[in-house]
C-alpha cells in the first residue's frame, strides 16, 4: 500500500509510524485513518517486528485531532464507505483494539482529541516536555466522543472530568504526575528515548509480552477473581522461547528471543 499521509518505517525489531500532516497540525483525516489501519495490520502480521512507536511529524504538534475541516466539508461517497468499515471491523484507529504487540506513542507538541485517543490505545507512552493533551470537543460544541472513554480509563475521575468539563490541556509534567505518560524528556530528546524504551520491551520475551498486553485488555472492567482466572499464557507457555528463557537464565547469559 503507498501512503500519503503516514510515514511507516521498519527497522530491526521495530515499527516507526508517523503521522505526516504536518500543514494539518497531523490532524487524523479519514485517508490517514484508512493508511493507519492498513499499516497497523502490515505490523501487527508481520513475525520480524515486535514492538511499535507511533509519533507526529514537525514541532508543533502530535496531532490536532479530528480534521474537524473534513467534517465540516464532507467526505466523499468512498471516503464514507472506507470509515464505515473501518469502524464496522474495530479497525478504525480512534478506536482500535487489534493490535497485540506492544506499541509505544513519542507524543509532543499538542495531542488533541482523536490524537490523545489514539495515544492513549498505545501501551507506554513517552512525552516531550511540551506536550499538552486535551480534549477540545466541548470548546468545539461536540458531544463526547472515544477519547472520552480513553481518558476515564487512563486517569482519576476528576481530573479527567476537569479535562472533559473545561477542554483545558494537561501538561507533560501534569501528565507525568497523574500516570497518563511513562516519561517525559526534552523534545530534541524524543525519539531517543521512545527507541530505549522499544530497547527495554525488546529485552523481553515477545511473546510474553504480547500475552501481558492481551490480559491487561481483557480484565479492564472484569471482577478480580473473574480476572484472576482469565488464561492467555499457553502460547508463550509452549513457546521455544520459554525453553530459551530457562537455558539462558541457567547459563548466565542474556537469552537470544525468536518468537516462536
């Protein structure tokens, strides 16, 4: 697939996607909604990556949100029918759960709306000290949408009704405070740092990690002992990787992971 509005790189281990709508503040319009899919489809079937950083291209901004332009002009008749099924699929990136591996957002700048939401679906995230993540639909007029649920499940009650009451933006200290972001670093120091961080959760077993992420999705919501008894493990349990973490642990040596 050729993208136009995404920049979706492979290197080793690791997924780059970055967001590049920069003359848009990378607002999430519904053609880098439908590439955004199809590149986290590409990642997620493909057995040489295991880890994803998702970012935004330029200074100002990880992304705006919503192209709320888009909305107000219309899409067209196949740009309709693209969202439709995105959303019909659980594909579409705003609301995405598909994605089993870990995925890492290197958030700066402003990280609006849709752009919080979908920095929020990633599983670590790293900020550079100029970020400000808000929810801006009420200033707008617009009903709750996704994000709203994404923020309830990411920080205290009343800090995220502040957020959704005011469309006031939480700074990355702020942030940090609360637990929505794992890191913050100057902004030269981004990319660096998401790359560390993709370094750390390459130094565990993939498979592993990707069951972690599957029962960390599958008991939100669920009662503690329901949760308890939730048993994703046996891929891993039967992996070669496993029989690979218990030689390498015996021998003193660090383990050589193939994901399988």
């Amino acid at each position: 697939m050729e993208y136009e509005n995404l920049l979706y790189e492979k290197q080793g281990r690791v997924a780059t996607f970055t967001l590049n709508r920069p003359e848009r503040l990378n607002a999430l319009n519904s053609d880098l909604r439908w590439e955004l899919a199809h590149a986290y489809a590409d990642f997620d079937n493909d057995p040489d990556l295991w880890v994803g950083i998702l970012t935004g291209v330029g200074d100002r901004a990880f992304s705006a949100g919503m192209d709320v332009k888009e909305r107000a002009a219309g899409m067209t008749p196949e740009q309709e029918a693209r969202v439709e099924w995105l959303v019909t699929n659980g594909r579409d990136p705003n609301n995405n759960i598909s994605v089993t591996k870990p995925m890492i957002a290197a958030v700066h700048g402003w990280t609006l709306g849709a752009g919080l939401s979908i920095a929020l679906q990633c599983d670590v995230i790293v900020a550079a000290d100029d970020a400000k993540l808000a929810v801006t639909e009420v200033k707008r007029g617009l009903p709750p949408t996704w994000v709203l649920v994404r923020t309830f499940q990411a920080m205290p009650y009343h800090v995220a009704m502040e957020m959704n009451l005011t469309g006031d933006p939480l700074t990355a200290q702020e942030a940090l405070h609360w637990g929505v972001v794992n890191k913050v670093v100057p902004l030269a120091e981004l990319m660096d740092a998401a790359h560390a961080m993709a370094d750390r959760i390459l130094d565990a077993a993939p498979l592993g990690a990707r069951a972690a992420k599957h029962k960390a999705r599958l008991i939100q919501g669920v009662p503690f002992e329901q949760a308890l008894r939730i048993d994703v493990g046996e891929p891993a349990r039967l992996s070669e990787d496993l029989q690979e973490g218990f030689a390498a642990f015996a021998e003193r040596r660090k383990p050589v992971w193939r994901g399988r």
